[in-house]
C-alpha cells in the first residue's frame, strides 16, 4: 500500500515529515513556529519571493536544495497566511508563490464560493495580529469532507485521484448491500481491497480537503459512518460494527460534524441516506444497534441477576445479569473518567461516543462519568473493563448484591435509581 503524502510532497519528489499532518503551525514575534520552516528557511523563501514580487514552487525547491521539504514549508506558511498559492489546475512546479496581503474587510476573501476562506486553520484559533485586542476566532471544525462517487466499473480509477491518497472512509454498494471500510491511502485501498460484497455498482469515498485526518481518525470515523448506514436501513451491511478508535471527546464530536457533513451531500445527490429527517441524519443515530436498553420506570428493577461493582476510589456499578451474552449496565452507574493503556479501542471509542450522544454525563462533582440509560453489553467482562477503563477488572469483580439471597431494604430504590 502506499504511503500517504501530501501533493505538495509529489511535487518536491521528497519524503514528506510525518509530523506534519498533527502539527499546528504558528507565528511567534514574526518567526514561523514550526519543523519545516526553520527562521533561516523562512527567509530565504521571502527574499526570493520579494526579489520579484513573485515566485515558482521550482524556484523554491532549487533555492533551497538542502531542504528535506521546500515545499511543505511553503505549504505551511500558506496556513499562517504569509504567502498565496496560485494553483492553475493542480499544485506543480510552476505554482506561483506570492506575500500575502492582510483581506480587504470589504472583498470578499474566497470568491470562488467554496466557503474556505474565512476558515481558521486547525489548532489555530486566534492568530494575534489578524484582529483587534479583546477580540479571538474560533475554530469552528479542523475537518472539510470531499465526497466523491464513482461506478463500480471505475474502481480500479481511484488510485489515480490524488485527494484520495490520504486516510479516509468509503462505502461499497450493490443494490441490496453495502461495505464500509477506511484506508489509510484510502485510493489505493478502494482500488486493490477484497472487500467481501459481490457486483460493487457505487462506490463512496470520504476523505479531509485538509489532509488532517490522521489513520486513527479514519478507524473512528470508519465506525462512525457505519452506523449512520445501518441506521438509515437502505441497504444491508455485510460487515459487523468495525472496532474504532478511541479519540478525546472533543476531536469525536468534529469527526461526528464531518460524517454529518458528507452524509448530507451524498443525500442531496440522491446517492445514499435519502429517507428520514435532515435533523435526524445530521445528529446521527443515538446509539450503535443493540447497545441501549429498554426504557425502565423509575422504581422498576430490571431482569436478571443484580450484581455491583466498587472500584476506583468510591465509585460504584450496578449491573444485571441476563444472559451470557447480554449484560445491562443499568443507569446511574459510575464510570471512570480516564482509561489505561490497557483499555481496547472500543472502550475508548465508547465513552466519547456515549457522552456526545448524552448516554453518560459527568457527574455532579467532576470525578467520573454517569451511565444516564442501560446499556447493553456482550459480558460481564467487557461491561467492568468499559466501567474501569482497563482490563484489570474482569467477571469476577462483579459480586451480587446480597450473597446470602434477598435484598437489603435500600436495594430497590439504588437499583431503581
């Protein structure tokens, strides 16, 4: 498989700095502040620039032959707004590189309509000397989707789209089925990939416009998306839920606007997630299926066996028995905030799911999580591991409530409760 690297890096015919994806740029007393583009490079890049008012991506990389990645720097000083890419086409040696000029309040930065230019780089949400003291952007979403949908026939073409040569997400379809997958050279894996779906005659492909997805993202969003398909009932999944990634809260909830985001494109072109509410697809599905548990009346105690679980300092979990492989993690129960090395990607990938869609709330006093509906899990292994965010506990940290048979008179109201 290939490896993903920017356009800029095919036209420097370099390695590309792998930080570089994660890494956000910024501008300190007049100095770039980032790998590429040491203070000596940044000057160099300018004085060539103002020599003539202007300047070749080729002037650039032959100035600067000991550079591991002349144009990444450009590309870097490009997001903190000191040089102008002019692009005829695609990025190539013969680009021109201008100074930037601070935007006429009155005209209209982006022209074009793509609605890009008003956008704040990632991780950069306040560049000091853009606006007037006391006054800050925010950054809105690191993310813009490109969707782009081709015809089964045309498989083998996706390898040769350049904006798909990064991490992503697609879709697999025949009329009855889908397949959803990611890549981290998601052209390559469209192309190449054995996805077990007979007749593929549409295929979906997902990925960041800002080439900030990282591989760990696109196994979220991969989980992500396939949810929002099972939900929409429009075809058949040929593949189980995939197991994610675990992200902060946080970067989950832009990921979340970004499937929104590209599922609300493939809906307006008649492609996919065409029934239902645009309320409903943007929010996506509350939960993957079979997770949440039935609605339970406040003082009702549910089937099963009730079991607790102590843990951490203080905390407590409340569980029910069902089956073997069903266990309900009733409401009210306590979850770790953290989790150690230990944890699988599901669990971590759980909690920031869960608290984005409401099923767990931090607690009053900040000190851990609330389990706000039950929830359903495979065993009582993997219910203890989600409550404690590692393996340490298995089943038998769960003890019943009262092992001599009964219950204590407070047990219904705590289980109710």
């Amino acid at each position: 498989m290939a490896k993903s690297t920017s356009t800029a890096t095919g036209v420097a015919d370099k390695s590309y700095s792998p930080s570089f994806q994660h890494e956000a740029p910024s501008l300190v007393d007049g100095r770039v502040q980032h790998e590429l583009v040491p203070v000596s490079a940044q000057v160099r890049i300018l004085s060539l620039i103002d020599a003539t008012g202007s300047a070749t991506i080729g002037d650039i990389i032959a100035d600067l032959p000991d550079h591991p990645d002349p144009v990444g720097a450009v590309i870097v000083m490009e997001r903190l707004n000191i040089v102008v890419l002019e692009i005829k086409g695609v990025l190539d040696a013969n680009s021109i590189v201008r100074r930037a000029h601070d935007p006429d309040p009155e005209i209209d930065p982006d022209p074009s309509g793509s609605g890009c230019g008003e956008k704040v780089p990632s991780g950069e949400a306040d560049k000091g000397n853009e606006l007037p003291s006391g006054i800050k952007a925010l950054v809105v979403n690191p993310f813009s989707p490109v969707v782009v949908v081709g015809s089964g026939s045309e498989r083998r073409a996706f390898v040769r789209a350049d904006t798909l040569r990064r991490p992503g997400i697609y879709v697999l379809m025949n009329g009855t089925s889908a397949y959803v997958g990611m890549g981290t050279d998601l052209g390559a894996r469209i192309a190449g990939g054995q996805q077990p779906i007979d007749g593929v005659e549409t295929i979906i492909a997902i990925t960041d416009a800002n080439d900030t997805l990282t591989p760990e993202d696109a196994r979220a969003i991969e989980r992500i998306l396939w949810s929002r398909v099972h939900a929409s009932g429009e075809r058949a999944l040929v593949n189980g839920v995939p197991d994610g990634h675990g992200v902060d809260p946080e970067r989950y909830d832009h990921l979340q606007v970004f499937v929104g985001e590209a599922c609300l494109a493939l809906r307006h072109q008649g492609v996919l997630f065409t029934g239902g509410s645009i309320r409903a697809l943007m929010a996506g599905p509350r939960g993957e299926p079979g997770r949440i548990g039935a609605l339970r009346p406040f003082n009702d105690i549910p089937e099963g066996e009730i079991v607790e679980m102590a843990f951490g300092d203080g905390l407590v979990a409340l569980a029910a028995k069902q089956a073997e492989n069903r266990w309900l993690l009733l409401r009210g129960s306590d979850v770790r905030i953290g989790t150690a090395a230990s944890a699988n990607a599901s669990v971590r990938y759980l909690r920031s799911a869960w608290l984005h869609s409401g099923l767990l709330a931090v607690s009053p006093d900040g000190k851990s999580y609330t389990v706000m509906r039950d929830l359903i899990f495979p065993s009582g292994s993997a219910a203890a591991q989600f409550c404690c965010g590692s393996k340490g506990r298995g089943l038998s940290a769960w003890m019943p409530i009262d092992p001599d048979g009964g219950y204590d008179p407070d047990t219904p109201a705590l289980i109710a409760s």
